[in-house]
C-alpha cells in the first residue's frame, strides 16, 4: 500500500509544478542565507581565536557554508525541473533525472539538520575550548616581547573590557599565574626576590590583577593590588568590593556570548530544514504523479502521487535486499585453472577412447 497517496488532476499537477518552481527560487534564498550565516559564525569565532585551544569548532561555519552553497545550485537546478514538469513532453526529459535529484536533495536536508543539531551539541566543547585556551592565554599576557604572543595581552585586555569579565572563572586566576614581564621587576628590590624565592617554581606571583578587570560601576578608584586585605581598609564595605572588578570570568562570559548565536543560528537551520523538506515532499508528489501520466498514456486524465509506492516496512525490506544482493551477478571464480584440464583428465579421455574401440571391433 502506498504511503500519503494523492489524486491529482492535469490542472493541479500544473499548479504543483508552479508552487514547486516558487518555493525552489525561494530555496535558494535561504541557501544564501545559510552560507551568510555560516561566514558570520567563522567570523565571531575567529574574533577571540587566540583564547581557544583548538579550531576544531570551525567545523560547524565549514558545514553551515558548504550545505549554504550546495542549497543553492540544488535549489536552482530544482526550480528549472519543476518549471518543466507542468509538462509532460518536457517531463520526459528529466524523466531519469528525477529519482537521483531527489536522493541529492533527500541527503541535502539531512546535511541541514545535521547542521542544526550541531549549533545546540558544541556547547561542551566550546566550553573545554574556551577554559583550555584562556588559561595558556594569561600564563602568556606577560610575554608582550615574545613573537607569537606579543598580542595576547592586548587580546586579553579588550576581552576584559568588552565583554566585562576577569580571569578565566573569576578574577582569582590571576592570583595563580605571572602577569608581570620579569623585565619589569626590581630585582635589587629584597620584596620582590623574597617573592621570587618563596615560589617553588620561580614565579612572581601576587594577589592583583591587570586593569583590564576594573569595573566601570566602582564609586571609587579601582584597587587592582593586595586584593586579599580590602576588606580591612577603611570605608571599604562588601558593596564596593562587589563593585571594584568584574565578577563574571571570560570563559562563562564568551560562552554564554556564542551559545546565544548557535542557539539563534540553529532555530534558522531548523526553520530552513522543515522548509526543505516541505519542497522535497512537493517534488516527489510531482515526480510519482507525471510518471504515472506516462503510464496511463493519457496527459489529461487523473493521476496518482505518493512519497513512497510501497509501506515504510516494504521499502525497507526491498533496499534490503538490493544491498544484500548487491554484487552477485558479478561474482566470479578466481581460480585460473577452471576451463583448463588437470594431466589425470588428459590422461582418463585416451583411456576411454580406447576402450570403446576395443569394444566396437568385438
């Protein structure tokens, strides 16, 4: 039996083909759209670059592009074939087109969701990204002389500003990392190689921050140094603390900034997926219903369409066995020797002629 059977009169396969026509030019659009999103994403993410450990999330802008572009020749290619399909002349000449357009176009919208699946998993490792690649980030704010880190404090600095945020998960962090070039440092200072000395590993470390970290909101000049004792300074009451830095660390900050667009991006590619398939159930009523006109050797009279000729657990028995199958007419012996007599063979054939002409003259 088959699946979603539709009657169609000469009149409404014609109008079919002219909706179909439209929505496939409008297809195209959204394959534009989709490629502009995709160039934005790379954009955004190659902004703060420096502050991730790995690239590997630019898989998702690739993909978004790549199907963006695929949409739009498919697209295109599909609104001249159903503009041809109104008639059944013309129909004949993509008679043999059709089925591997639609198996393309079937794989396409696959592809468009699969895009937009991926705009709300990578979460995770945009975050393991994010907290990986900050944190090598401020072990390297101090190393402005260093090629290939020279701009990781400038980096550092306008994300602090922009995005309102200090360290990686808060501005602790800075407590446990050098930010301080030693080129800076008084070494005839006895404070500074005490400091030095007392760290196992050689480090400067102290309990201040860059002044990237100042709030704007603090009602008195920012205190950026021996943050531990503010609390004992006077008038310096827990409000003006809270006030003083940024609370929020970048890594949470940058994610929540790229979890908005992905999820923005991915309701998109979701719209644009159910639209596709919205096309693609068009073309495949257009395509079983002129096929069928060419059956019945009658272009005005009524045909039939449907998405699939037989139920969904026949088709799938059906490719089934196609693949299982697949292969078997071309199977072949690989022995050499098969059409060439064995010596015993050459041997038992004179035997035998012999014994019959014995038996003859007898």
């Amino acid at each position: 039996m088959a699946v979603g059977k539709v009657t169609f009169t000469k009149a409404e396969r014609k109008k079919l083909a002219e909706v179909l026509w439209l929505l496939n030019w409008i297809s195209v659009v959204t394959g534009a759209i989709l490629f502009g999103m995709g160039i934005f994403l790379k954009v955004e993410i190659q902004k703060w670059q420096e502050v991730m450990s790995e690239q590997g999330i630019l898989y998702v802008p690739h993909m978004l592009i790549t199907t963006g572009l695929a949409a739009c020749g498919i697209n295109y290619l599909g609104s001249k074939i159903c503009l041809d399909c109104a008639d059944t002349n013309k129909f004949l000449r993509w008679k043999l087109v059709m089925m591997p357009y639609i198996v393309c176009t079937f794989f396409f919208t696959a592809c468009v969701l699969a895009g937009a699946l991926l705009c709300y998993s990578i979460r995770s490792q945009l975050e393991e990204s994010l907290y990986l690649g900050l944190r090598n980030a401020m072990r390297f704010y101090k190393d402005t002389d260093t090629p290939g880190r020279c701009y990781l404090k400038r980096t550092l600095d306008l994300l602090q500003i922009q995005f309102q945020c200090c360290g990686n998960t808060g501005y602790r962090d800075w407590f446990q990392v050098q930010w301080i070039s030693s080129r800076f440092l008084d070494m005839t200072n006895s404070n500074v190689v005490d400091r030095l000395r007392s760290n196992m590993e050689g480090k400067y470390l102290m309990d201040s921050v860059p002044f990237s970290c100042c709030s704007t909101l603090s009602p008195r000049p920012c205190v950026q140094h021996q943050l531990s004792g503010l609390s004992e300074d006077f008038g310096y009451n827990e409000q003006n603390q809270q006030l003083n830095l940024w609370r929020r660390g970048c890594r949470q900050a940058l994610l929540d900034h790229y979890t908005g667009i992905m999820q923005s991006i991915g309701l998109t590619v979701l719209l644009i997926w159910l639209f596709e398939l919205l096309v693609l159930t068009g073309v495949r009523y257009l395509q079983t219903a002129m096929e069928n006109v060419i059956r019945l050797g009658d272009p005005d009279s009524e045909s039939e369409g449907w998405i699939l000729e037989k139920s969904l657990a026949e088709t799938a028995c059906y490719n089934f066995d196609i693949i299982k199958n697949l292969g078997k007419c071309y199977q072949v012996d690989d022995d050499p020797n098969i059409n060439i007599p064995t010596a015993a063979a050459e041997q038992e054939v004179p035997s035998q002629q012999v014994q019959a002409q014995v038996r003859g003259s007898s």
